[in-house]
C-alpha cells in the first residue's frame, strides 16, 4: 500500500516545485535552471559529498514533472543531472567527480549528451563514432545529431566507441568532449519545435582528449551506457507527463468557462470524457514511471530497465492524447499563438520519438518481455 502512495517528503518536494515554476513564468530558462539550482532542484539526485542533494532519480523526475506541468519545462534536465550526473557520480574518477558534480548541481555548469548519428538512429549498436589512442590521449572521430543544448552545455558527453585490440570488436565509452575543443563543431538544426533549447549536427574531426576525458572502464561501456539511459528514459516520461498535465489544466480551465449553449462546454461529455482519459492515462503512467524511479534508485538496474521503457511509453503516449484533446477543446484557440497549446503538438510527438522510439520500445517488450523473436 504504502509503496504506491507518495511519501511526505515527495509530496512536501511537489508543492515547493510547483509554486517555485508558477513564480517563474515568464523567467528565461538560463536564470530559471540557476534558482532552481539554488534551491538544490536540479542536483536533487546527485550525492551529498558532491554538493548534491543525494536524493534519486525519483525525486529529479518529480521536480522534471513540476517544472512541465507548470508550462515551464527544463529539457536539459533530462541530460545533465540525470544521465551526465549519473554516469559521472557512478562510474568518474574522484577528480571528474569533484569537477563535475559539484558545478552541475550547483547550476554553474551544464552538461549535453550525444548518442545518436545520422546512420544509426535507433540502432545505437551500429554508432561509428572511434576513439584510437595516441600516446596518452584519445582521438575522436565521428558525426552526431539531434543533440541538445550544446551551446548551452559547457561539454558534451559523447558516446563512441574503441577497438578492443584482442578481439578487434568494438565497444562503446563515453568521453567528455568540452564545447570549445579543437576539432569539435556543431550545425544548428532547423527544428519545428518552439523550445528554448536547440538540437545540433556535431562533428568531431579528431578531437584530442587527455586520458581523463574517458568516463568509466573501457571494457565496460555497454553497463555504463544503460546506467544513464534508464534515467533518460524515467526523466522523458516525467517530462512528458508534465507537459500532458500543463496541456490538459489549460483544457479543464477552458472547459469549465467557455459557454455557447449556455452550460459550459465541459458539461458536454463529448469534452468532458476525452480530458478524463487523458487524466487517466497520465496517472498510470506517473505510477509506471514511480516504479522505474524507484527500481533505479533501489539498484536494480534490469528492473529498471523494463520498467523505464514501459514508463516512456505510456507517458509519450499519454501527453500526445491529452495535448491533442487540449488543442480539440479549445476550438479555434486551440490553434492560436496567445493560448500557446498549438505549439505542443509538435514537442508533445518528441516523447513518442525520443530518446527510444515507440517501436522500439514495442520491440523491446515483444523480445525481451514475452520472448517473441526478433524481426531484424
Ligand atoms: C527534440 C529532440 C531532442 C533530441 N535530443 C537528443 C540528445 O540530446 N542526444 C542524442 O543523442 N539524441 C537526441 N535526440 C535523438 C533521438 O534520440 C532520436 O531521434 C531517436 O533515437 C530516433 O532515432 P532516429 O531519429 O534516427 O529515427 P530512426 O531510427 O531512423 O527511426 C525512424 C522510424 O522508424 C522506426 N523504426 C526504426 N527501427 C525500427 C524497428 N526495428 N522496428 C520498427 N520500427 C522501427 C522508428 O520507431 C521511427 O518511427 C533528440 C531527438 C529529438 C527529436
């Protein structure tokens, strides 16, 4: 019983949020990311020796969700407190922790994530991006796309991969690439999304990094990998469960007060059942995502990772239903510029996009899940 229901604490964490993201509207995102910084938000999941607040993942995707559902969403924290900071306080050195951690929770500090390339998308196990050895330093050669913020970000933790020398297999490892590093450019893509934070084209033309710019074991890439893509998953969802609850308040708001046969539109049932389902929709994926939190934070990293997929899913799922049945309820203002819903279309389809598709995630459960065979 007790395990569905919120603790206190998480409660008591809702509400500072919640009020913390209304008295910010309006506020740009840079000086909104910093309070929030202040106020231990954004590094609530990082360890306490670090400057962090040394809480989980369970208690950054609550805040992700707060920010969202008060129409003032932080996309990065999606990257740098939660898979940066993750693999960082896991898998760093001690003095990649001292450089990093303290500065990311602090707010001083951001941090990108680059995974994808142009010929491997979902398939992240054909990324091309090598790393071979020079002496002590690493050289870094590859493409990325669709990767966030690096403007923003003082350094992109790139995921790329080395030549075993036994095997000649490759394997994936994650370097820290700063943002000015010769070598390293990035294209602004053309996105039609009204976000403050942008998607970039990267390519890194032999980029050298000293040896300390690999994070983690180089023999251990792949469950270094997934410590940080379980979190990027729970903190999509909360993401996406923030928006659908921002898009479905506008919607009830409207409903209750717009009349034209003299009830207001929200007592026809045609209107009031589809907010109901997106309701619905959002608090089961809240609890998918609670359980993937709690999984995560309890160090059950397989658990997790069923749940973490399950939980995106259904959030991307649930926040496109509720914006499409937002821009639906307000009629023609729905689609206007000054009620600002119309805009959520296209960043409500990112959730169903990335960072796993929702086919992917279908595949992933047919396999892995049910035990049915692959088709590719
Ligand atoms: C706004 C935004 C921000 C992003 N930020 C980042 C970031 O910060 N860092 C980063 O690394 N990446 C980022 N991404 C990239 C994102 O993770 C990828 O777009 C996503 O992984 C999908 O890859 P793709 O676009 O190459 O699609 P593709 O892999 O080309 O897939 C295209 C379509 O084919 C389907 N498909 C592919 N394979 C299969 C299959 N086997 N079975 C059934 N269907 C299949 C997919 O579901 C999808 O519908 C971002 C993307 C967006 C849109």
């Amino acid at each position: 019983m007790t395990t569905l229901v919120e603790p206190e604490e998480h409660q008591a964490l809702r509400k500072a949020v919640a009020s913390f993201a209304k008295t910010h509207d309006g506020v740009d995102n840079r000086r909104m990311w910093q309070d929030a910084a202040k106020l231990g938000y954004i590094g609530v999941n990082l360890p306490e020796e670090y400057g962090g607040g040394g809480g989980g993942i369970s208690e950054l995707a609550l805040v992700c969700e707060e920010m969202g559902a008060a129409g003032n969403p932080l996309l990065m924290m999606i990257v740098s407190p939660a898979i940066c900071g993750t693999v960082i306080s896991r898998f760093g050195t001690e003095q990649q922790k001292r450089e990093w951690l303290p500065a990311l929770a602090d707010g001083s500090r951001l941090m990108a994530f680059g995974i994808t390339e142009p010929d491997a998308g979902s398939n992240s196990h054909r990324i091309t991006t090598t790393a071979r050895r020079d002496g002590t330093d690493w050289l870094l050669t590859g493409r990325k796309v669709f990767v966030s913020g690096v403007d923003i970000a003082d350094a992109t933790l790139i995921v790329g991969r080395t030549e075993d020398a036994r095997t000649g297999r490759l394997k994936p490892c994650l370097f820290i690439v700063p943002r000015d590093a010769e070598g390293f450019s990035r294209r602004k893509i053309d996105m039609e999304l009204s976000a403050e934070e942008k998607q970039f084209e990267l390519v890194l033309d032999d980029v050298r990094l000293p040896a300390d710019a690999l994070v983690g074991d180089e023999d251990a890439g792949l469950l270094q990998l997934f410590a940080g893509l379980n979190p990027e998953r729970i903190m999509t969802a909360a993401f996406a469960i923030g928006m659908g609850r921002h898009a479905l308040g506008r919607a009830v708001e409207y409903a209750r007060e717009r009349s034209v046969w003299g009830a207001p539109i929200g007592a026809h049932q045609a209107i009031a059942h589809p907010l109901a389902q997106a309701h619905i929709d959002l608090e089961l994926a809240r609890l998918m995502m609670q359980k993937a939190a709690r999984l995560y934070d309890a160090g059950d990293d397989v658990g997790a990772g069923e749940a973490a997929n399950m939980a995106k899913y259904a959030a991307g799922e649930a926040c496109v239903k509720a914006v499409d049945q937002a821009v639906h309820t307000l009629g023609g203002n729905g689609l206007t510029r000054e009620f600002g819903i119309a805009r959520l279309i296209t960043a409500s389809r990112v959730a169903r996009i990335a960072p796993v598709s929702r086919e992917m995630i279908l595949n992933y459960v047919s396999h892995q899940t049910l035990g049915l065979p692959k088709s590719y």
